[in-house]
C-alpha cells in the first residue's frame, strides 16, 4: 500500500498507518450488515462455519474492483461518518484518456488489459474497498482527509496512470483525467458523483493527463464544450472550416521555403476560433479523423496549386496522434500526392515531439511509412516533451521547430540562448533543419540566425493569412496592404534548399 504520509487510503484493510481506517472497515461492515435485511444473492458469503450473514461488496469482474451499485453504500456510508468531526472526505472521478483508440487498435482484449491494469494500479495506491470502476473506462477513488489531501492523492493517481504500460511487445503511454469534490463543501450527497464527473470531464476536454477540483462554472462550460462539439461536427459540411497558411522563411536569404498550413473556424456566431479550443473538443469526441482528411487533401490541392502557378515552396500540415495511429493515413497521403502529381519531399508533416516520442508501434510505423514514401517530417514544438537522442537518430525527419516558448524569451534569459544554441548544434548533428517558430522581433531575428537556425517563422514576417493573400504576397511585392505583415519577402521563390 503506497499511502504514504498522507493517510489519503480510507478504509485501508492493512499496511502501516492503517489504524483508523481499520476502525473505518468495522463500523462499514457492521452498517452494510443492518442494511442488508434481505441479502441479495450476489452480497452473500456462503463460506465458512459462521452463521452471521457476511456482506461481501459486489466486484467488477474484469478489475476485481466495486460495481457503481457498492460503492453507492460507501458513498451512503461516508456522507453519514462526515457528520462527525474529522470525518471529512473527497471523491476522485477517474476517466481513462484514449480508451477509444486502444479499443480501435488493440481490439476489446487490448482494452481490457489496460482496464483491469488500471484497477491494478488504483489498488497499489488505496484499498480495494476506497474504489471502484463506475463505467466501462471510469473509475472513482475515496480519500479521508480534507481538500488538501484530496489534491496529492489526485497528483499521485494522474502521476501513476500516466505510466508507460507493457502490452505484449507494445509500450502504450495513456493519461487519466481526474475530477475531485470535496463533501459538503462542493455538494449534497446525490450532487457528488454527478459533480465530481463533471471535474473529469473539463479535464478531459482540455487535453486530459491532469486533475481538477470542480467548480460551478465547470457545469457550464462542459456544456459549452459538448456543444461546440455538436456544431463542430457539421462545420466540414457548412463549409466553415478554412486553412491559413504562415509562411517559413529561410534565415539568411530570407525567402520563403514553405507555408504551414493552420486550421480555423469561422463559427457564424462565435466568430473565428483557434484550433487550440477545437482540435482538443475534436479528439475527444471522435472528429478529429474527418477533420484531419479534410486538412490533409485541402493542404494538398492548394499545393498543387501553387506548383501550377510557379511557386516552389513546401506545404505543411499538423499532424494529430488520432492521425499517426490510423493505419491508413500515409496511404493516405500518397495517394493524394500521386494523384496531383505533387514529390513527397515538398509537403512537410508536422508531428509535434510529444508525439514523436510516444514509442508505439502504431506510431513507428507510421513514422518508418512516411520515411519510405519520402514525406518531409518535421518535429514540431521542440523542446516541451521528452527526447531521447537515440529516439530522435531513429525517426525519418528532416526538420526540427524550436517551440516558441525558447524564442519569446531569448532576448531575457541566458538559459533559453543556452538551450536553443545547444538545439541548433545537436540537430546540424543530426542533419536535421532548424526551424524557429513565433519570431515576433528583430532582435529575436538576429540571435537566431547568429546561432545558425535555417528557417524562421513568426509575426514579424508574416501572420497566418489566406491562401489567396499568400499568392499575392508572395507573386507581387506591393501586396495588399491592409495585411498585417511588412513587405513581401521574396520576388521569386526558389531558395536553394528546394532545387
Ligand atoms: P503549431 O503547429 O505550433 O502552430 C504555431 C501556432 O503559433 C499557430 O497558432 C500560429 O498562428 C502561432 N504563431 C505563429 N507565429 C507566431 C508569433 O510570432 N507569435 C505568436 N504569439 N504566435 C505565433 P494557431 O494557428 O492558433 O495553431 C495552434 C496549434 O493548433 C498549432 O500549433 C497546431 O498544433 C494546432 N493546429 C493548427 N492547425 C491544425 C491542423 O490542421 N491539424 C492539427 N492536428 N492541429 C492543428
Ligand atoms: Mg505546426
Ligand atoms: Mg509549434
């Protein structure tokens, strides 16, 4: 039992520290006894001599943990206990990041697998009778204590859920979204599990892996979420999607090499909104392949495009994980090139580092496809997940962005010089290009082409903006000017990296 300093476990059946809780069980069992008048035939313990009727909580055959239906008595039981001083308690509502593609790529074993070895998990942190699983990926924990309590017990159940885990010869990396409510402070009885999943669920839509403790307002905006959701799904057909594109530019000659295209939304009534509010809504609810294909051959037409016109420069795209795990994505791709006659060295996939290093083998092979068509990778917002050298050696890519948050604070701080200086050598190392995002400065500029980064990208070249005004830009030098970027940067577009 990892209960720690923090007597977190309630009604702990054994370990050190287990004193009160013990105290806990006793009173539990004996209340569970005067409530069970009629036992119900799944409660009942037939075994041994004793003719007391013993009343075993109903389990979950998959995980061994409670059912929703035993846990409502725990519940039941502890709302009662908080009546006294010192009885406080909370509820972790635990729901499984990802659960959906597992089941789609590992098949329903799979999914059972990370199940029941998630119930393994919860059990080496508390005690099989402080938790259950409440819903097919859901799962609550009880903590004693007061809210402080409840939050290092919420940091330890994200901290364990999030580690790697072994299936077959595969590594799956999964997050867990925890809600927490503390009893009475954030509602009655009948409120708790119902509030504490909506906790969950706001974590969830912001991108999962981390807890939250509820508040009112999160009813309203998981209501909000699920909304956007509803529209979202219909904006490919109300043609209300849209790609921008923001153009590279090479450092020295400061001509462009490429355009990466970014989605936006134009809501009718919420106006435009940011891929950061509805790609995470988009993976949540199961939108974002259609979503991704929609990019993945609007990009691609529009390159095609552009190559008619005379304008060699590359095109990128984000790439999803829900994209990365799909089997057919670089066939995908392919095809969509070869159809439009476009070289895959000249549309760039952008996969963020966080995904680039998540080793599963679905992952690789989509990396080891991309590599044997030819596509240009490029690992995006570098340097806020974890890299390992050897992983980066392996990976088919061409390029590397230095993640913004490096490059805004370069002309303050001595550690970020530090850091992008050491990035640019180890990815010349590599032979990767060194692309650095959000240059809003000239004096940001200068530094980074000082320390040897091939392509920059930001502001202070250009702001994402339509294809149309981008073919503007980049055929006449008088570009429009209510835009709001300087003077075009190049009167032709062949810099030397693309012959
Ligand atoms: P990203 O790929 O790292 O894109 C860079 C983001 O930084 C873009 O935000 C861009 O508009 C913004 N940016 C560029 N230069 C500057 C600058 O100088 N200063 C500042 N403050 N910001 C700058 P945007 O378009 O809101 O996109 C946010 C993220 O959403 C992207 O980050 C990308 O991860 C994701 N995204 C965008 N389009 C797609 C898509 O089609 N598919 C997927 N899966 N994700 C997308
Ligand atoms: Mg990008
Ligand atoms: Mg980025």
């Amino acid at each position: 039992m990892a209960a720690g300093a923090d007597t977190w476990v309630w009604l702990a059946t054994a370990g050190a520290g287990a004193t009160a809780g013990m105290a806990l069980v006793g009173a539990w069992w004996a209340w569970r006894r005067r409530r069970a008048a009629v036992p119900d035939e799944s409660l009942l313990d037939t075994e041994g001599p004793t003719t007391e009727v013993s009343v075993r909580p109903a389990r979950d055959p998959l995980t061994g943990l409670q059912t929703r239906a035993s846990f409502e008595d725990v519940l039941d039981y502890a709302c009662q206990e908080a009546q006294a001083p010192g009885g406080a308690f909370a509820l972790l509502y635990i729901g499984l990041d990802g659960m959906r593609s597992v089941n789609d790529l590992q098949g329903h074993a799979g999914g059972d697998a990370v199940l029941s070895a998630t119930g393994q998990r919860l059990l080496a942190l508390t005690s099989d009778d402080a938790c259950a699983r409440i819903a097919s990926d859901e799962f609550v924990v009880l903590v004693t204590g007061d809210a402080e309590a409840a939050r290092r017990a919420a940091r330890r159940v994200v901290e364990a859920l999030c580690q790697p885990l072994r299936l077959g010869a595969q590594q799956l990396r999964l997050t867990a979204s925890v809600g927490v409510v503390c009893y009475p402070e954030h509602g009655t009885r009948p409120q708790l599990l119902q509030r504490a999943a909506t906790a969950m669920r706001s974590v969830k839509l912001a991108g999962g892996g981390s807890w939250a403790e509820y508040h009112l307002n999160m009813t309203e905006s998981v209501r909000e979420k699920l909304e956007l959701a509803r529209e979202l799904q219909h904006a490919i057909d109300k043609r209300q999607l849209q790609l921008v594109y923001q153009p590279k530019v090479d450092a020295r000659s400061q001509q462009i090499t490429a355009a990466e295209a970014l989605l936006r939304w134009n809501h009718p009534v919420k106006g435009v909104v940011s891929p950061d509010v509805f790609i995470p809504v988009a993976e949540r609810h199961g939108l974002i392949g259609a979503i991704g294909d929609w990019v993945l051959d609007e990009a691609i037409r529009q390159a095609a495009q552009w190559r008619d016109k005379g304008l060699r420069m590359r095109v990128a795209i984000n790439v999803s994980g829900y994209q990365m795990r799909q089997d057919d994505f670089v066939e995908r791709l392919a095809r969509g090139l070869a159809h439009h006659g476009l070289r895959a060295e000249r549309f760039t996939c952008e996969i963020t580092e966080t995904l680039a290093m998540e080793d599963t083998a679905v992952t690789q092979r989509a990396f080891a496809r991309l590599g044997e068509i030819g596509a240009h990778v490029s690992i995006d917002d570098f340097g806020t997940g974890h890299s390992s050298l050897a992983a980066l050696r392996r990976l088919p890519a061409a390029e590397l962005k230095i993640d913004s948050a490096f490059v805004t604070d370069l002309a303050t701080s001595a550690d970020a010089r530090t850091i992008v200086q050491a990035v640019v050598q180890m990815a010349h190392t590599l032979e990767l290009r060194v692309v650095a995002e959000g240059v809003e400065t000239g004096e940001q500029r200068d530094l980074l082409v000082a320390m040897g980064c091939d392509e920059l990208q930001g502001f202070f070249f250009a702001k994402p903006m339509s294809a149309a005004e981008l073919e503007l830009w980049a055929i006449y030098d008088d570009g429009p000017r209510d835009m709001q970027f300087r003077d075009s940067l190049f009167s032709e577009t062949t810099p030397a990296t693309l012959q």
